[in-house]
C-alpha cells in the first residue's frame, strides 16, 4: 500500500474496526505497513533491530520476515500470546538488556502512551540506537478520537466516566486506567521534547495514518492534538 493514500488509510481503519474478532489479520496489516514505512528510511535486510514492546510480536515476525536481526523486548509476559516468536526476551523498555549503539533500528508502536516517564524510555531507545540509526515511534494521543482506547471516545467527558461506561455496557473490567498503564501524551509535548534533545535529529514527524500531507497537521498548535490521531515520529540518532 502506498503511504500516505486514502487506500491504504481505508484499509488500516477496515482493518482496526476488526481487530477484536480478527486481530491476526488487523496486526499482521499493521506490521506489514510500520515495515514499509520503516524501510522508506532504512532498509531492514541485515539489520539490527529492536523492538521495544511489541506484544505478541507481529512487528518482530514481519521484520525478521525481511531479513533482520530482529529481537523483541515485551515487559509483560502475558502479552506473548502462545509460543512468542524467536529472539524474545522479556524486560523492560527502560532498562534494557542491549550495550550502547547495538542496534540499527529502535522500533516502539503505540507504546509511548502507556508509560509513566515518556521521556526516560525515549533516553533508552536512543542509547541502545548506533550513531546513525532509526528511532521509530508511534503513540495515540490523548485528545485523539481514540485516545482513551477501548473506551474512546467517551474519554473527552473524562476518563473515569468513560472507563465506568465501558464496563456497564460490556460486563467486564476495563484493560485501561487513566494514571496506571495509560497516560494523557500530547502531541506538542513530545514534538518540543525531541526537537530539544542534542542526541537525535527529528527526520520525520507526522500523522501515521492521514492520507494527506501527514506532516502537516502536527505542525498546527491546538488542532494537531485532535486531529494527528497518531503521532509517528523517525529519529535519527545523532553521531
């Protein structure tokens, strides 16, 4: 699919509207499009690649698919759902298990959000990134119409409402809680955080699924928090 298209943005949001009754074919979708995007930057054959809380792995199996070296860091063990793919280890993408600069890529989808210190996680994937290498990283944000995840987008008239809501309407508890394993990421935050940074250069930030001009809406104070949805950033790790 070619990125940016209405095609393919199409496609993706068929794809998520199934994810719960087939999260197989809306993951495999998903990973097959970071891949893509990925390689517009860096090709992934021969690659060192680290993929930092990638789940059940589909990101990591659709890199290695295209040949890289490609290890997966996944903090909580049930999120391997069934045999985790190979070069899985379970840590935590604030201290992870890697020397300085011993990947060529750091890859994290829609992680950011769900980390209390955004900031010290990014430190982390810069430090394990060689002098040269990507930084890949897509979080939702907040004010996005899916910000509040499963229970979006009731999330605008406040998260407790809208987690309680959900449980009503669906009997069981809630994955999310707003201060616990969800946190409320802006997009101007994170843009002005890594525009600082004197270790990375900002390749690229855009929306990760418009079909249009994906970096033009982060740059409109106010509205990129609605309208981003997602925000892609690539990196480029700084000599």
């Amino acid at each position: 699919m070619k990125d940016p298209s209405l095609r393919r943005s199409l496609t993706l949001f068929r794809a998520f509207m199934r994810e719960q009754t087939d999260p197989a074919a809306a993951y495999a979708l998903l990973a097959r499009d970071a891949a893509d995007q990925v390689e517009r930057y860096m090709k992934l054959d021969g690659r060192v690649v680290a993929d930092v809380g990638g789940g059940s792995g589909w990101f990591t199996a659709e890199f290695a698919r295209r040949g890289a070296r490609s290890l997966l860091f996944e903090p909580d063990a049930a999120e391997l759902a069934g045999k985790p793919v190979e070069g899985t280890v379970v840590a935590d993408g604030y201290l992870l298990p890697l020397a300085d600069g011993s990947a060529d890529i750091c890859f994290s989808s829609n992680v950011l959000e769900h980390v209390a210190d955004p900031w010290t996680f990014l430190s982390e994937m810069v430090r394990v990134t060689r002098p040269g290498g990507l930084i890949y990283v897509s979080y939702t944000n907040w004010l996005s119409p899916w910000g509040g995840h499963e229970w979006a987008p009731w999330h605008y008239l406040g998260a407790e409402r809208a987690r309680a809501r959900y449980e009503r309407r669906t009997g069981r508890p809630a994955k999310h809680r707003l201060g616990e394993n969800l946190f409320a990421l802006g997009v101007g935050p994170t843009l002005r955080h890594v525009r600082g940074r004197d270790d990375v250069d900002v390749v690229s930030a855009r929306s990760r699924y418009w079909p249009v001009l994906p970096e033009l809406v982060p740059r409109v104070p106010g509205l990129r928090e609605f309208a981003t949805w997602n925000l892609l950033l690539i990196l480029r790790r700084c000599s």
